[in-house]
C-alpha cells in the first residue's frame, strides 16, 4: 500500500512527464497551424532541359538509324570490287591520296571516313545514304547543279586540303560505285532516316570558344591531342584520330568550318562511344567546343564563286557580305536565331 511519502517522492517525476506531454501538444499545435496560417512553401525548382555536367538523357531519336546494306552482299563480280575498292578509298584514302599515298599525292592525309564515320554508314554522322537518291541536285553554294562526282571532289578539295580528282579516274568511278551501292535500294528523291544532321535547337547566346575550350580539354584533347593536332596510326600514313585544327586540318571553305555543322555532328557522334539516340555532350557543350575548334587556325581556301546568291548564305556562314546587318562574328558564332528571323527563307530551307 502506497503511503504519503512514497507519493510525495513521485511527484518530480509525474512533474516532468507532465512537462514532456505538454511540450509535446505545443509542438503538435504549432506544427498544425503554420501548415494552415503560415507561408506557403517556395514551389519545387523547375526540371532543366539538360544538365550541365555528365551525359544528358538519350535524344529525341527513338529509333534506329536506316542500315546501311551489309558488305557481304557486294557481289564477287569486276562491278562488286569496284564497289569494294571505292569502300576502301573512303576508309583509307591517306593510303591512297596522303601525303605518302600509292596511288598520288593529293590530300593532307585525313581520310573520308575520320569525319564520315563507319565508312559513310553511321547514323547522323555524315551518313552517304541518301547521296545517291538526292544527287545530282542543285546547291545554293555554288548556284550551280552538282553531281556526286563533283560532291566528292568538294570534299577532297575542303574537307581533306587537296586536290580534286578526274571524274575518269579510278578512284573517282570507285568511290561514285560504292556511295550507289550504299543507297540502291533508296527511291530517288528520298531522304532516309539517319542522313544529314541531327536536329539541334541554337543557343539563346553566342557559341563561347572560351568555355569550349575546357570542354574540349576535359572531352576530346585525349583523342585529338591537346593541340588539336589528331592522333596517327603505328603506320605514320593514317589517322586514328584526325586534326581538328593546323596544317594537315580541314580548311575554311569545308562545310565543317560552319559551327552549326560542327555542332550537330559532334552532339550526335563526339566523343568517341557517342551515337545521336546516345550524346554524352550536352547542346551547350556541343555548341561551345565547335565555336572553339573553329576559332582555331587552319587552311584558307579561296572561294570566291561561292553563294553566287549571297541571300541565300545559311545564318552561320562566317564570311561576308551579306544582305542583312548582322556581323561576321554573330554570324559565326550566333546569337543565330535573330539571323534567321530576319531571312525565314533560311529556315524553310533547313
């Protein structure tokens, strides 16, 4: 039986268990009515369409690209080592054409498929399959109507640094025989999916070579070289890995010297491992290394009967005149979208 003094020895205890179940009904109070009365909480950051570091979401490319026709199926005829040859020209055309060529001398010893990947067959990547459906065609850089033989010579003459090559040649019928077999089975006038660039919004801002440059250090100088000056194979005659910039790179007439060239091709190709359904750059990045590897110094190539119709120049085309009031620079680098809005022309025929 419990006597008076055994309750007076509780009661410090029944004190502070009674002070605890208070605390605890304030704090429930006080939780209850901030969530009615108090400040409405910040809403939720808005999602970023991509992150700044590390590799971005797949694309927007949800399928594959079109195959190219497998080699197995080139015939064992004259025709189908034709075929082959011209593969191996585009595979290895320093071998053939470089600097220490067997068969001339006659470009700066990148071949044709360093920047047309998987010898023209890769999706988004330079891809040769729509060329035989689409060409001849009439270009606007030239105001004149170009055949394949003359597509081709384009790039030996821009792309590669060197010298154009009969259309009689061997080499010429070669390359011309295995860029049809590529698409024979294309309807004329189709472009198939895959071909061209892969799509990419412009930047709010100018292309920055000055952050392209880390980017280039932390995602492409391992391949490139931190000069940009490639990386060749153990034969000294080809490249593994081509000059981005320098003596032995494209020059300023190639189509990859335009930024926004070179940015969908790097998005969807570069670095090495990359694919268009799989980028590991983000849109800045590719934007920002491009603007940096062409504000490099390379070959100059005189082009003085190109874009006979200056209006018809793409909003990036660096070199003047032009028929708005935009500046060279911005025309290189961007802002490209008030380009385009002042010459909706240009965007219809993206």
């Amino acid at each position: 039986m419990e006597t008076p003094s055994d309750s007076v020895a509780r009661l410090p205890q029944l004190v502070r268990i009674l002070l605890l179940l208070t605390s605890a009904l304030v704090l429930v109070v006080v939780v209850v009515l901030t969530q009615l009365y108090g400040p409405a909480s910040p809403p939720p950051p808005a999602p970023v369409a991509e992150a700044n570091e590390g590799p971005p979401p797949s694309g927007s490319y949800h399928r594959p690209a079109t195959a190219a026709p497998d080699t197995a199926t080139i015939p064992r005829t004259a025709a189908g080592r034709q075929i082959r040859y011209g593969r191996d020209l585009i595979a290895h055309t320093a071998r053939y054409l470089g600097p220490q060529g067997s068969v001339a001398r006659q470009t700066n010893g990148m071949n044709c498929q360093n920047c047309h990947l998987d010898a023209g067959t890769k999706g988004f990547a330079n891809n040769y399959l729509a060329v035989a459906a689409t060409y001849p065609k009439m270009r606007a850089r030239s105001g004149t109507m170009v055949t394949t033989e003359m597509r081709v010579n384009d790039c030996l003459e821009r792309s590669l640094n060197g010298r154009a090559l009969a259309d009689s040649s061997r080499e010429m019928r070669a390359i011309v025989a295995y860029i049809n077999w590529l698409g024979h089975d294309i309807p004329k006038g189709k472009k198939v999916y895959g071909t061209g660039f892969t799509k990419l919004a412009y930047l709010p801002r100018a292309a920055d070579p000055v952050i392209g440059k880390a980017v280039f250090a932390a995602k492409c100088q391992s391949c490139h070289g931190p000069n940009g000056e490639g990386k060749h194979l153990a034969d000294g005659r080809e490249y593994q890995y081509p000059p981005l910039w320098g003596p032995h790179s494209y020059n300023d007439g190639a189509g990859l010297y335009r930024v926004t060239n070179l940015a969908r091709y790097v998005k969807a190709a570069m670095p090495f491992g990359a694919a268009f359904d799989h980028p590991q750059l983000t849109d800045e990045q590719a934007w920002d290394v491009a603007a940096f590897v062409n504000s490099q110094p390379r070959p100059h190539l005189k082009t003085p009967h190109d874009w006979p119709d200056i209006s018809k120049k793409p909003v990036d085309h660096p070199f003047g005149p032009y028929t708005d009031s935009f500046s060279e620079r911005q025309h290189k680098y961007g802002p490209y979208q008030p380009i385009e809005d002042a010459h909706p022309q240009l965007a219809k025929a993206k």
